[in-house]
C-alpha cells in the first residue's frame, strides 16, 4: 500500500498557531462594560499624599455632573469638612478616558479627553490622616455615578473659619431614587455606578496595542462568546480534527504514526542497536521487491520479528505524546472560553458594583447584600430586583436559582438544637460546591425580629450537602436566619448570595424596643467608637475605634480581617453584609456602607482580640 507523504514541519507548525490564535479570540471575546459619566480624575489624586493645606478638591467627570448632585468630605475623625461645591471650567484630562455606552443595541466607544471638574470646598483640615470625599450623581443617560476617593493629608492642623458648622444634609431625594431606580432596571453596570473607567490607550503612541475590550462587542453578544468567540472554536475544533484524522491514515497506510518538527530524533546508535537487535532474533523474510539487501522493510513487522525502528528522518509521537497535545490544546481553548466569559455575567448581576476603591479606584460593592472595600475579590451579586432593595439581600428563601430548605423551622427556647438545612440549585438538587470566603465556605447570621440575639455561626456541611450547627435561641419569638455563602461556578468563579429564612421559637414574646442612635457602644470590657456618618445613597467610610481602660487594643484578624460588620434594617431586616479595608486604616478597621434608604438599622460589629470575638452593636436612625 502506498504510504502517505509526511507532513511537513511548517504545516503543523501553522495549524498549532491558527489554533492558538483562535483561543486568544476567544479571550477577547468579553462584551465591554457600560460606563458614562465617570470619574476620571482628581486633584489630589486618588491615594496621594498633600502636606500643605487645601481650600479645594477638584473631581474630574467625563459630563459635568448634575447640578443637584451630591459631594460630602470625611476628616479621619468622622466629621465633616466640606463646604458646598461648584462646577468649575473644563481642563484636558491626564490621560484619555473610553467609555462605552448602548447606542442601537451595541457597545459603541467613546473617548474622552476633557474633564468636567466639580469643585468641591474644604472648610479646614482639623486633623493629619486620610480624608475621603463621597460623591452621587445621575449621567445624562439616568445611569447613577457614585462612589469615593481618598487622599491622605499630613500637614498642620487649619482651623474652621468663625461661625462655620459641619453640615448634616444627605443627597437630594430625587437624586437618590432616580440612582437606585435605574440601577435596578437592568440597565446598571459595576462602571455605570461610579467606579473609574479605565484609561484609553492614547492614539499618539505608537506601537502601542490597544486593548482587547477596546473593540465594541453586539449587543446581543452581552451573555456568550460572540461571532469571534465562536469563529475561534471552530476552528480550533477543526484542527484538532484534522490532526487526529491524518495520524489515524497515516497508521493506517502502515506508514510512521506522526512526524513531529519540535520532538528530539533518534540517535544513529539507538537506530543500529535496534537493526541490530531485529536480525539476531530472525533472519526474516527475504526483502521484498522494492526494498534494499538486508535493510529494514517498511511496514508492520512480521512474525518473530522485531518491531521496526522510527525512520530517521522523523522521530515518533506515540499515544500519550499525541495526547498531551491535543489535550493541550482542548485546555488552552476551554481556558480562553472561559475568561472571555469573566466579567459577563447576566443583567442583573450588572447592576450590584458601586463606587470605587478609596485606594485604588477600582469598583467597590455595594448592594445587594454585600458592600466591598478593596481586595475583596471582584464579584457581583444579583439583585432582587425592587428598587427598595437595592442595597438589601435576604428578605427572601430564593434567589439566583437556589433556595434555603432548613430542616425544621422552630425549636424550644434555651435549648441547644442542631440546626440542619440544605442549599438546593435549581435542579432540586443540593449544591455542594462553595467558594471558601472569609475562611469559611457559609457564614449563618441569625436576628431575632425585634433586631436582638444576634449570632455569628459556621456549619459545617455533609458530603449529602446537608449543613448543621449547634443553635441556643434564648428567647421566644420570631427570628430571622440568613445562608451568606459563594456558590463555585463550572468555570471557577464564585457567585456570592445571601438567603433569608424565618425561624420560630414557640412561647410569649415581648418585642425589646430598639436603643437609641449613639456613635458608642461597649462589647465586654471594650468601649467601641463609631467614626463616620452613614449616608442614604452615598458611600461613606465607617471606622471602629476599639478601647479598653482608656487605651487602644490590639486586634487581631478574624476569618481573615480586622473585623466584620453586618446591618439589618427594622421591619424587613434587608440584609447588608460590609467587608472591611483589607489593612487598619489611621489605627481601625474602616467599611464603607451605602446605606439602603430611609429607616432604623441594627449595625453588628464584630472584632477579636486575645483569641475571643466580641461584638459592639449600634442603632443607625436615617428615618
């Protein structure tokens, strides 16, 4: 039978590039984010250090921001230093700004050059430390703009000017809810919401790439891969076909397996051993016609003869070799779908970043349950849809395609009961994938009704998906119990999620009535202090000052930070779990809370010190 000819090197060669590149289309093939009206620049810039005195802070919009637009400054001791804002004159921007914005149905770039700067003024600088200015607005296309930047200032203390008083005014209602509405209608973005669009690639530089996001993507292409995504695994499938149809002809023809450019040859001494070794067992057959004297024949060996040794001009790629490659290759385009599809994620989940990093710009969570400070991970959350919840999550048993099924929904009073539930998928099956956050893969939050008994627990799970934990409730009466935990996606990223359940314990109940808002609050032997000033609509900096004797105490991280703080808010309890500056910030843990809307709120401080967690808790009044 006529034996195929080889293949050459640089055929092969090109096939593992085109291969290749069709995974890089893939990785670029993630839509773009929405973004319109960011902030692109300021003076001071984010995270720099002023050692002289300010009378200003510019913020540089890429639109002007709305005239009634909102502006607040935070000294480090809590108060506030600001003293009204104007709109100032437009200046080019350090660097070009791309945004992207919704035009037709498609993602359309646009670059932006020029920054619309807001004013905003500082009365005096009361203290050395880390300042932090808090901002909202709409854009122009209703998109909400909020979020925060910090600097930090070490000069002398300024004093306030005869007369001045910090002011106590929040945002302006309509203001709030024209954000809130539209960052539930579907059409938010964690950029939309305030976070700072990223820099463009200048036009003047040459030689410089542009970024793959830089090409605007269909809109109906929000949720996959897109035409080029696509384009990219056919033909990658096509050519790992290929490769496995010519090596199955090949063996077939009874010609060499593969001929492969890069794997090392055999060596002329293996070669003539082997030859060698083929005669001293048998004579074999007389050569064919066609073949040379005594030389090896082409072709399967015959009876008692040894196997023929690769041609020397190709080495051998058996099975295992041939399946790292094409397993290679399967892995390198699985990989790119997957990245291409980061940071997709569906309209709803769109809508829960907001604001940006004090430290680093970059976007901050903060609804749907869970409000993040910088290094928290980079997740979003979906939203129950209800403007009213914008900022909440736990108000119901179901969201995201699973649901929390307990065991039993009551127990007696005083009694240490195992509590046992399941989080069950869609499916009705029991997920038994978490994501392991804050050193735990589910944290099990319980409050009463009346915003009393508050827990901190962690179950642990069965192989079945079944949770337990020890419970004591003491008093009778209702309670509410959330399931805060990340769900482990096919292609590795966490989906974080907080469900709510009601829980009951059987006898006469007497509501505790909810103290009165105070800044401090003791926790055993510790006096807490509250720092900051929650805001409805703006994300502002929280601190916690831990005392005890009059002295500062030394914390020490639990479940991976400097402490853990959880608001409930009355008559729903909306949940709102806020994560904490990765680092102490002017000696205490720092959150930043975007308080949800108008009500009272139960604000749950968690700190460890000397190996035991306590917990501070304090009433927010923004009715």
């Amino acid at each position: 039978m006529r034996r195929p000819p080889p293949v050459p090197g640089r055929c092969v060669s090109g096939l593992l590039a085109v291969v290749l590149a069709a995974a890089v289309a893939v990785l670029g093939a993630a839509p773009p984010a929405a973004a319109h009206g960011t902030l692109a620049m300021s003076t001071p810039a984010t995270g720099a250090t002023v050692a002289e005195p300010l009378a200003t802070v510019q913020l540089y919009f890429t639109e002007q921001v709305a005239d009634n637009a909102y502006f607040a400054v935070t000294a480090p001791d809590g108060g506030r230093v600001d003293d009204g804002w104007t709109h100032g004159s437009p200046a080019p921007l350090d660097k070009p700004v791309r945004e992207y914005l919704l035009v037709d149905g498609k993602f359309e770039p646009r670059e932006y050059t020029t920054g619309f700067p807001a004013v905003v003024k500082l009365a005096h600088l009361p203290a050395a430390g880390q300042y932090t200015v808090s901002y909202l607005s709409v854009a122009s296309d209703g998109e909400p703009v909020r979020g925060t930047m910090s600097f930090r200032y070490t000069g002398r203390v300024t004093a306030a000017p005869q007369g001045w008083r910090p002011p106590t005014t929040g945002p302006d209602p309509s203001l709030v809810a024209a954000a809130e509405q539209h960052e539930t209608s579907g059409h938010g973005s964690p950029q939309s919401a305030g976070a700072s669009a990223a820099p463009a690639v200048s036009p003047a530089a040459p030689g410089a790439a542009a970024s793959p996001a830089a090409a605007p993507a269909d809109a109906g292409d929000a949720g996959g891969l897109g035409w080029l995504g696509w384009l990219g695994v056919v033909v990658a499938v096509a050519a790992v076909a290929g490769v496995v149809g010519w090596r199955h002809r090949a063996a077939r023809a009874g010609g060499p397996a593969a001929r492969w450019p890069w794997t090392r040859r055999p060596t002329a001494g293996r070669a003539s051993a082997a030859r060698a070794a083929g005669r001293a067992k048998s004579p074999g057959p007389k050569p064919r016609p066609g073949t040379r004297g005594g030389g090896p024949r082409r072709g399967p060996a015959g009876p008692g003869e040894a196997p023929e040794p690769a041609p020397s001009g190709g080495p051998r790629l058996g099975d295992r070799g041939l399946a790292v490659v094409v397993g290679g290759l399967v892995v390198a385009l699985l990989a790119g779908f997957g990245l291409g599809r980061v940071g997709a994620g569906d309209g709803r989940a769109a809508t829960a970043a907001v604001g940006g990093s004090p430290a680093t710009g970059s976007p901050v969570a903060a609804g749907d349950g869970h409000q993040h400070a910088a290094g928290a991970g980079a997740h979003t959350h979906p939203g129950d849809g209800d403007p009213a919840q914008a900022q909440v999550t736990g108000t119901t048993v179901s969201a995201g395609g699973y649901t929390l099924k307990p065991v039993t929904r009551s127990q007696p009073a005083g009694v240490n009961a195992d509590y046992r539930f399941r989080i069950v998928g869609a499916d009705g099956r029991p997920e038994t994938r978490f994501a392991v956050v804050h050193d735990k893969p589910l944290h099990l939050i319980v409050v009463g009704r009346d915003l009393g008994g508050y827990q901190h627990l962690h179950p642990t799970m069965a192989a079945d998906g079944t949770w337990s934990v020890p419970l004591t409730l003491k008093r009778a009466g209702g309670y509410r119990v959330y399931a805060d935990f990340a769900t482990t996606a096919a292609d590795g990223t966490a989906r974080p999620l907080v469900l709510g359940v009601d829980h009951q314990v059987p006898g006469a109940h007497t509501p505790a009535t909810l103290p009165a808002a105070q800044p401090r609050a003791t926790a055993g032997p510790f006096e807490v202090e509250m720092v900051g000033t929650p805001t409805i609509g703006a994300t502002v900096p929280l601190s916690f000052r831990v005392g005890r004797a009059g002295a500062p105490a030394r914390l020490e991280r639990y479940l991976g930070a400097y402490g853990h703080l959880v608001v409930v808010r009355e008559g729903d309890l909306g949940y709102v779990h806020v994560h904490p500056d990765q680092e102490l910030v002017d000696g205490a843990p720092r959150f930043w809370l975007t308080a949800p809307g108008p009500s009272r709120y139960q604000a749950y401080f968690d700190f460890q010190v000397d190996g035991k967690v306590h917990t501070a808790e304090f009433t927010l009044d923004l009715g």
